[in-house]
C-alpha cells in the first residue's frame, strides 16, 4: 500500500553535491575544526571571533551553493505526493526551500539567520557577523550571534517533529552519519509507529540495521530514482 504521511529526516550528505561540506568522514568540517571550539554555547563564550570566522565562512559559501537533483527530487514529492511530506533537515543551509520545498523544520537552525542573544529578535542575514554588528532590532551591540543550535542547545521544534513520527507510515533518512542525537533517535521513534523505515546513503550509517530499506550511493542519483518509485501509480 502507498505511504500516506511521509517523514523525511536530511543531513550534510544531501548538500555535498551542492559544494557543502559534511562534517564527519575523510575531509569533513570535524577533521579542520574542534566541534567544542565553534559549536557549543561555551566555545562561543570562550571564543567569539573564532565562532563568527566559522559561521561566516560557511554562510559565504551559501552564495556559491545551489540545489542539487535530490532537493528537486523532495521538492517534488512534496508537490506531487497525495498525502503529507514533512522534510526535518539538520542542514542550516537554504537549499530545500530553494528547491522549491515549502517549510522544511531546520532543526539545527538557520546559517542565513542572525539572531540577537538579548532581544531574542531573529531575522535574515546573508553577512558577515561580528561583534561589532548591532542587533537592528534593539540596537545592542555584541549580543549578535548565529541562528543555529549548538551542541547542548535545544533542538528547534521537537514536539511538532515526534508528532509527525507518531503518526507517519514511512520514514526516510537521507544523507545523515547517525550520529547526533535527538535526530539519529528519529528510524526508532517510526519504526515504533509502525511505519516502513528507509535508509538512503553513500554508506551505511551508524543506524543502518535499523532501517527495513536501504540504499547506497550518491544522493543525487539515489534521491531522485526513489521518489520517483514512491510517486509512480
Ligand atoms: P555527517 O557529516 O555526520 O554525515 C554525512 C553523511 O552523509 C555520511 O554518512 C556520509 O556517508 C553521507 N554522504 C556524504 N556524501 C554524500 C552524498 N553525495 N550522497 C549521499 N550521502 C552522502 O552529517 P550529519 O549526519 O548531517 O550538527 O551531521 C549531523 C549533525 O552533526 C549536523 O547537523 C551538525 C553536526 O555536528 C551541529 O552542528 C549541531
């Protein structure tokens, strides 16, 4: 029987063909950089200059960055499939909604985002940031920070996501290593639902056995070939 309600969980593998670079494996942003330095509350605390150096290398990097086949191929589904599509990403890039896709959750928050740590004000952002940059909403200085969550933040709309995975009939995990939790707990909380879990990977992940469905290779060839099997009549 067709999937109705469908989750779709992403991670950095999805965006490596758009010239986004993952974090873990040969080359990864965690071989250059110290995860604890530029991706916890209290590396930024520590080290401000060398959190904002980071997150503004990567959001220049955005402007180079398109979607690639396998964006297209979910935003596609979204449009096309019957019933509900939800795309959690654990990107913090734009790409989904470039693609077409209408309101992914960025549940590790949002690189072309700022938000003010004192008024709390979020809003769009494609510069650098720096402790020099006022908050345009309170007018603060030095509170500016990125819109993502560390390691040690709170994940963005967790009660939505489980929500979904209560009741959906499929679960697909798409270029993720598994191995950041809550996300990598995500396969468990579907399978326990009920649903068909599936992994699509270059490789196995950290989960692999326990998705039902699994395949290998590169996201924008296995992306694109398994929504068109789900879409077909
Ligand atoms: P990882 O870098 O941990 O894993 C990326 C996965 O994508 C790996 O399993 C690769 O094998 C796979 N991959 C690489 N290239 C691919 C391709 N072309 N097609 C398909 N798969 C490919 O990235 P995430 O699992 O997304 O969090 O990492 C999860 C979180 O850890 C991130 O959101 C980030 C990071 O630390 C925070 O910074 C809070």
């Amino acid at each position: 029987m067709a999937p109705e309600r469908i989750v779709i969980l992403t991670g950095a593998g999805l965006s490596a063909e758009s010239g986004l670079g993952t974090f873990r494996g040969k080359g990864g942003l965690w071989d250059e950089y110290d995860l604890e330095e530029v991706a916890t509350p209290e590396g930024f605390a520590r080290n401000p200059v060398k959190v904002h150096d980071f997150y503004n290398m990567r959001r220049r990097w955005l402007r180079e960055a398109c979607p690639n086949a396998a964006h297209f191929a979910l935003a596609k589904l979204e449009r096309e499939h019957s019933g509900e599509v939800l795309i959690v990403t654990q990107n913090i890039d734009p790409l989904h909604e470039a693609a077409g896709s209408k309101a992914p959750i960025h549940m590790h928050g949002e690189l072309a985002s700022a938000l003010c740590a004192y008024c709390c004000a979020s809003r769009p952002w494609t510069e650098d940031l720096s402790l020099a940059t006022d908050c345009p909403a309170c007018g603060e200085s030095g509170y500016m920070r990125p819109d993502v969550v560390w390691f040690g933040e709170m994940p963005r709309e967790m009660e939505r996501i489980y929500a979904a995975l209560a009741k959906c009939d499929l679960f697909v995990s798409i270029g993720t290593s598994g191995t950041v939790y809550p996300a990598a707990g995500f396969v468990a909380e579907a399978q326990g639902a009920g649903a068909h879990t599936v992994e699509l990977n270059l490789d196995p992940s950290e989960g692999a056995s326990l998705f039902a469905e699994k395949h290998y290779g590169a996201a924008t060839e296995i992306v694109p070939a398994f929504v068109e099997s789900l879409l077909k009549p």
